[in-house]
C-alpha cells in the first residue's frame, strides 16, 4: 500500500501495491469521508479496471451508497457525468499515462471537485489504515449503468460551429481518445492510429509529454494534407498537439491559442499555470481577457477557475480545462478550440503559432538532489533583486528573463523552468541556475 495515495489520485501497480481488497476498502474509505449517498464511477480499457470496479463498488455499496457505472470513458466524461447527473462524488479507474502494469483512482467531490492529498486523499488513506470505516448500511446501494456517451457528445458539440470542414490526424494510443473522440462525429474528419481499445499499450506508452510517442503521427501529418494532429493521453484528459507541417507545438502555447478561441466569443479571466511562456500572458490580454495565473496541479488550478469564475485554464504538461465542462479538462473541447481559430482566421496552424514562438524556453529540467532547502536557500540569496514569487515554488523574473523551481512532492528532485529573450541568455541562464542546484 505505500505510497500509492499521492498528490493528486490514488495510483500503484496492480496485484502488487494496489489490490482488490485495497479497491474495496478505498470504495469504503471514500463512502465514510465523503458521507455520499449516489457516486458515478467510470473506468478505462485495462484488464485490470473491471475487477477494480468491482472490489471498489462492493465497498461503496456496502456503506449505501448507490453507485452510477458509466463503464469504459474518457476521464473528462466522467467529469461531466458527475455535475451532469448531479452526483455527490465521482471516481475515474485509471492510471492515465503510466504503463500497463498500472492503476489507480481519481476522485472528485459533487459538480467535478477534484479530491488532492491535501483535501481529502489523506484523510482516505487514514481511514484505510486503521479500518475506520463507518458502519455498513443496513440496506446496501445499488448498482446502476448508463452511457454518458451519448450526452457528452451533445453538450461539447452545442459549443461547437465550424464553418468549413476540417481534416485532422489523430494518435489514440490504444486508450480512451478513442471514446473522446467520438466528439468529432460529423464536424471534424479524423484519420486515427492505433484507435483499438487495448490496455497493454502495444505501440507506445499513451504520453504525450514524451516527444518520441508523437514520432509516428509527425509522420501521418507530413504525409497529406491535415490541418493539424493531436495525440491523447491514457485516459484522454490531456492532449498534445502537431501542426501541419508535423511540428510539435508547445503546450503553452496551445493555451495561448485556445485563448484567443474562447474570447472572440466572450470575454473573462483565463488561467495559466506558472511554467508557461510569458506569450500567454501578452496574448490573453491583447485578445481582451485577464490573464491570471496558476500554481500547477489539477486541484489547484481548478479551484481558482470556481474562485474566478473563469472561462478556461492552461498547463504546460496539456491539461486544459474549460468552464464548459464543470471547470474541469475536455480534450475534445481543446481540439475544437484549434478548429475553430483555423476556420476564423483561414491560416494554417504553423502560420499562427509563429509569431507565438517569441521567447526562448528551457523546458522542465529535473535535478536529483538531496538538499532542497539548502539549494532554494541560496537561489533566494542570489536571485534577491529580481521580481519574486512564491505562489508556487520560487520563481523571480526580470526584465529579460526569469525563472521558476519547485520541488517535487514525491521524489527528490527539483523542477527548473526558465525562459528568455534570447537563445544564447536562456542557456547562459540555465546553466548558471544548474551549476547552483546541481554543485550543491
């Protein structure tokens, strides 16, 4: 069981650290928490996830609680389903990007408010450990299906209206974006790779964050004309993007460009997380918004959106989440988004993203070390005269570049992300801030 209750879900491997019994005892733990009387639950395409279900709904039904089984989804739709049919709480089977061999448990509150470590994972985990759960109902829940499918399709497709067809490729990976992309029926044509339900992960790992699982539809998109290529994670809450000429494209500046989607419709506030380039920023203002920006992590960005009232919010790792779908991720909403700024503008994707592409970033650069406070101690004495903030991590900016670090909440390690005006200072700057963290 250690250390599978993490940060922002519940995630070990099956049969060795996450366990029927142990779904069944979560299912228990999450009922006695959360005092909920009806949760949806969906899953994903792993072998393992139907068992899981069963283990978790045993436990669930025993303290009363009737569960709603969606069966297999995309985690946005079980997101959906959970504001949709005005739930109490909601848990998602799956363990997005990681490999097969995996699993694990995403959990919200009613209307999709995540459940982090920090806001009830903890107190599960407890509740786990020590077998406190609350007596069993005297008369148990029951399990009910439905297909959110169908409705889902509906809601994302009433925000949509193209005004010419679009031809896109798209990376399925195996994994839910299969069912996502059910979205695009009949608005949005679609070439797909390894669009067969198949929690094994045959052909590559469902991460788009890796660059080299987006090799095969870089060659796809440059083989015939598409307007752009988009490859989904494992459970389809996030999405990565190729522009025409089979170019990836920044996350971080997908965000920019979804940005000025949205705000040619309406105006509001638009989140972005702190890692991302100072473009996003300058584009969310020119376009009219308020630009605000974000700690990174789900449950925090998704709260201040509710805060704000928001229309939509960006992360650098492809997560973008929109007020559209209870302020939590819709993968499909982010495809439609692109759509709808090429059919707007009649240029191509690489042409838009251009003139985005006017800083010089480093990437997230991840140092092993073993005296956090001591390196975060030092850069604070250097890096004194800059403009700080702590929202998340340490970051100080000035008037040609900047940078962030943050530690991670699991490993030993710290997160650096840096960008300049120019090339040549990024990496002078990179490799000053490296020497400090890494000499240490």
């Amino acid at each position: 069981m250690a250390g599978i209750f993490k940060a922002y879900d519940i995630r070990g491997i099956y049969r060795q650290t996450l366990t029927d019994d142990l779904a069944y005892k979560i299912g228990r733990a999450f009922a006695t928490y959360l005092k909920c009387r009806k949760v949806v639950v969906g899953q994903d395409m792993r072998p393992h996830s139907t068992p899981l279900f069963n283990a978790l709904a045993r436990g669930l039904t025993e303290q009363g609680v009737d569960v709603i089984h969606l069966g297999l989804c995309s985690t946005p739709m079980s997101y959906f389903a959970n504001g949709k049919l005005g739930a109490d709480g909601g848990i998602m089977i799956t363990a997005s990007h990681n490999p097969g061999e995996w699993n694990g448990f995403k959990l919200c509150r009613q209307q999709a408010i995540p459940i982090s470590g920090d806001t009830g994972i903890r107190d599960i985990e407890k509740i786990v450990n020590a077998s406190s759960f609350a007596a069993p109902a005297p008369v148990p829940g029951h399990i009910s299906e439905i297909n959110i499918l169908p409705e889902y399709v509906k809601h994302i497709q009433s925000r949509v209206a193209l005004s010419r067809p679009v031809h896109i490729a798209a990376d399925f990976a195996n994994a839910m974006g299969i069912l996502e992309a059910r979205c695009f029926d009949g608005l949005i044509q679609v070439d797909p790779l390894f669009d067969t339900l198949d929690g094994t992960f045959p052909h590559h790992e469902a991460n788009p964050l890796n660059t080299d699982t987006l090799k095969t539809l870089q060659t796809l998109v440059r083989s015939k004309p598409y307007d752009f290529g988009v490859a989904f994670d494992g459970d389809a809450d996030r999405a990565g993007f190729i522009d025409e000429q089979g170019s990836i494209i920044p996350m971080d500046l997908i965000t920019a460009l979804i940005a000025q989607s949205l705000l040619a419709q309406t105006q509001g506030a638009i989140f972005y997380d702190l890692r991302s380039s100072w473009i996003v920023k300058e584009v969310i203002q020119a376009a009219g918004g308020k630009p605000m920006m974000s700690r990174v992590g789900h449950a925090f960005i998704k709260q201040q959106m509710r805060d704000a009232d928001a229309l939509f919010a960006g992360e650098l790792s492809g997560h973008y989440y929109f007020k559209d779908n209870y302020f939590t991720e819709s993968s499909a909403l982010a495809v439609f988004c692109i759509a709808d700024i090429l059919c707007r503008t009649g240029r191509p994707l690489s042409e838009l993203i251009r003139p985005l592409r006017k800083y010089h970033a480093s990437g997230e650069i991840n140092s092993e070390v073993e005296n956090t406070a001591q390196i975060l101690a030092t850069l604070r004495k250097r890096y004194a005269d800059g403009r700080i903030s702590e929202l998340d991590g340490y970051s100080v900016e000035y008037a040609d570049w900047w940078f962030n670090v943050r530690v991670s909440n699991t490993e030993p390690l710290i997160r650096l992300n840096l960008e300049a005006r120019s090339d040549a200072l990024m990496k002078q700057k990179r490799d000053e801030i490296l020497a400090v963290i890494r000499g240490h």
